[in-house]
C-alpha cells in the first residue's frame, strides 16, 4: 500500500513534495499489469491526481474511488467507482462497503471460490 511506509513519505514530503507523495512511489513500484486504487472523497487531491497521472504513464491501469461525480480523478481513471454522496462522512461509508466488496472479488478470483 502507499503510504504504508512512514519514513519514505516523509522524505518524498520533505523533498519533493507532498502533491508528488504517491506519485513517486507510482513511480518506482509500478509495471504495466498493476491496478492502481486511488481514493479521494472529492476525486480532486492533488496528491491522488498526480499518482494517477504517473500510473497511466506506466501502463498502470486505473481505478478511481471518490465521491459524487469523481472530480478532477474522473477522466484519467480507467474504471471509475463514484458513489452518490459527496458529503464527506457519507462517501466514507460507502467507501467502507466498497472495500469490503473489491476484497471479496479479488479473494475470490486468487482463491478460486
């Protein structure tokens, strides 16, 4: 996941730039055959853009989880995931009930079930 590395977003922070944080590790994790899961309650983070930007670069195919409409994420996600709210405490909600989804399926392809 990233961001899961705290000293490495802190010095991508403190260099570059926190609108590039996801980004640069796009940058060196991603192949072509990855999926990138980007999550904005707006669509419109800087810092979410940027590492979509960087993944359609790559080949990286795209998802994007955001609130309603899908913001500036909408056109450079390949699949867009848009969830009829764009209230804060209620995108996060749905968000939770498509995390529960997404992992259903991708346990269930892995696993054969």
């Amino acid at each position: 996941a990233l961001g899961s590395q705290s000293a490495l977003v802190t010095a991508i922070g403190n260099d570059i730039g926190y609108d590039l944080v996801f980004a640069q590790q796009v940058m060196g994790y991603g192949r072509p055959g990855d999926v990138l899961l980007a999550i904005s309650t707006s669509g419109n983070a800087p810092n979410v853009k940027a590492a979509l930007m960087t993944a359609k670069s790559l080949g990286v195919s795209t998802i994007a989880l955001t609130g309603e409409g899908g913001g500036a994420a909408a056109p450079l996600a390949d699949v867009l995931i848009s969830v009829p709210d764009s209230r804060t405490f209620r995108v996060q909600e749905y968000h939770a009930a498509v995390y529960h989804l997404l992992c259903a399926c991708v346990e269930a392809r892995l696993f054969d079930e």
